[in-house]
C-alpha cells in the first residue's frame, strides 16, 4: 500500500500535471527528511512487529478496501483539478465528485486512504503518521476554503472544507 501510493505521488501525478509552480529547495529537502524518517519507522515496525500480531483479518481487509476507496478519491479529485487546470487560465470554482460537499475532497480521500492504511496494518507508527497528515491537511484546507469564499462571490456557502458537514 505504501509502496503504491507514493509511486503515484512521486512519479505519476507530477508527470499528468499540466503545470507546476517552483518549489523552495528547502520544502523539497524538508519533505525528503520527513518521508525518509517515516518511512523507516512505518517500515521497521512492519519488518519487526506486524508478523508478532494475531490481527482480525476482517480489520486487515477493512482497511485495505479503506486504503483503495482513498486512494481512487484521491486521483479522481487529482484529475478533475488538472482538468480544470488546462481548461482555465486563471482560477475556477471546481465541481464534480465531493466537491459538492467539500473544497477538498482530494484531501479528505488521503485521509481516508492513511487511516485505512493505519487500520489495516494496526502499526502505532501508522496511527501517528496519519495524525501528522491530519494535522497537515485539514489547517490546509481550511485555508483554502476560505480562499475560494474571499476569491468567488458565488463559491457555494454550504461546503465545508475537508469534513461534510462539519469543517
């Protein structure tokens, strides 16, 4: 699952981008550390722990299809954003999918994807990191959110930014 979703995130989305703005080299480099860091501690309770456990298969399974619901959100929103991208010139009120419900449904799918990965692999270093994603994504979308309010008169007011029906 791990392996998967980063193969999309680090090789695939960029290439099916129409276009990126620069990234600060410190961004980069911080971001290198980070997943670097994670992904040894996630993958070394993998190697060490996971084969220790007597785990439910039903939850194994529940989060997988967690994982892979997530993720197809994920690239769905991804690909109706580009594609409002390489339509427009400028920016745009984006609709289709949960964007009827929230400003960030690309967000909210990778939530859900991390928190079925967190499910299915019971790994504490799991549970953190998909804290550390919350705690990135949702003050993000919050902000965004209250972008698209102050940018378009006519953004719809009953979305919220990353939870339906509650933030």
């Amino acid at each position: 699952m791990w392996l998967i979703h980063y193969a999309n995130r680090a090789i695939i989305y960029p290439l099916r981008q129409p276009f990126r703005k620069p990234m600060h080299v410190g961004i980069m480099l911080s971001a290198c550390l980070f997943n670097t860091v994670n992904g040894y501690i996630n993958g070394r309770w993998l190697a060490t722990e996971y084969k220790n456990r007597s785990e439910d298969p039903l939850l194994a399974i529940g989060g997988i299809c967690m994982f892979a619901l997530g993720m197809a959100g994920n690239i769905y929103h991804d690909d109706l954003l580009m594609k409002l991208r390489r339509r427009t010139t400028g920016y745009s009120i984006p609709f289709g999918g949960l964007f009827g419900l929230v400003s960030c449904p690309h967000f909210l799918c990778e939530l859900v994807e991390w928190t079925g990965y967190a499910v299915a692999t019971g790994s504490p270093a799991a549970w953190v990191f998909t804290l550390n994603v919350a705690c990135n994504l949702v003050p993000r979308a919050i902000f965004i959110h209250r972008w698209y309010l102050q940018t378009f008169k006519d953004y719809p007011k009953n979305r919220k930014a990353v939870l339906p029906y509650l933030i």
